[in-house]
C-alpha cells in the first residue's frame, strides 16, 4: 500500500502507506508551528496533492528555522523534515537558497533521500 505525493497526473513520490502518512503528519503540524501552509492537500485516495508555491514557502520557512537555530536538538528535529521537503520541492521545479555553510551537507542529504524516494 503506498502514499503518493502528486502534482498534476505527475506522482513526485510515491511513499510507503506509513512513511508517507508519517511525512505529511509532521509537514502539516510544522506548517501550523510556522503558521504557513504545508502545500500538501489530503486526496480521496490517500496520498496528497502538492502545490508548488506553498510548499516552496513552507520549505523555505522551515529552512529559515533550521538555519538560525543553535539548538541541536532543534535542527535534528526539522532535519529530516527539510531535507524530504527540498527533494520534493526540487522535483516540482521549485528551489530555495541554501546558506554555503549548508548547502553540501544538505545535498548530499538530499540525493541520498531522493534515491529512496524513487
């Protein structure tokens, strides 16, 4: 059983049933934190429907948290978070700027997630 993320007739990830349940619980109670909208929209199916420009702001959003914490624990939290986000952000042609002291590590997360997000 999976848990499509969609754009269009486009399925940007097509998530195992609990991963993608577990992804978009955590996009949508981050995006109530950061008071923006999650660009994630439930479907009749199960899965979610994207809209690009609001998850471009969410992601951009929580990028900004990540990066101007000191708080480890903070940034553990909202990493995963992220980094899911970025793959998915990037495939609907969307980008954010990544700070130079980030944007390595964080690419590397990133093409390590979007391997199994195939």
């Amino acid at each position: 059983m999976s848990y499509p993320f969609e754009y269009g007739n486009e399925t940007l990830w097509d998530a195992g049933y609990h991963s993608g349940q577990l992804y978009a619980s955590f996009v949508q109670g981050a995006a109530e934190f950061l008071d923006v909208p999650s660009g994630l929209a439930p479907t009749r199916e199960g899965g979610c429907e994207v809209d690009p420009a609001a998850l471009q702001e969410f992601t951009a959003r929580l990028y900004r948290l990540y990066s101007s914490t000191n708080s480890d624990v903070l940034r553990g939290l909202t990493q995963g978070l992220l980094v899911t986000s970025l793959v998915l952000m990037e495939r609907v042609g969307g980008a954010i700027t990544l700070r130079p002291e980030h944007e390595a590590y964080l690419r590397e997360q990133m093409t390590a997630f979007a391997h199994s997000m195939a």
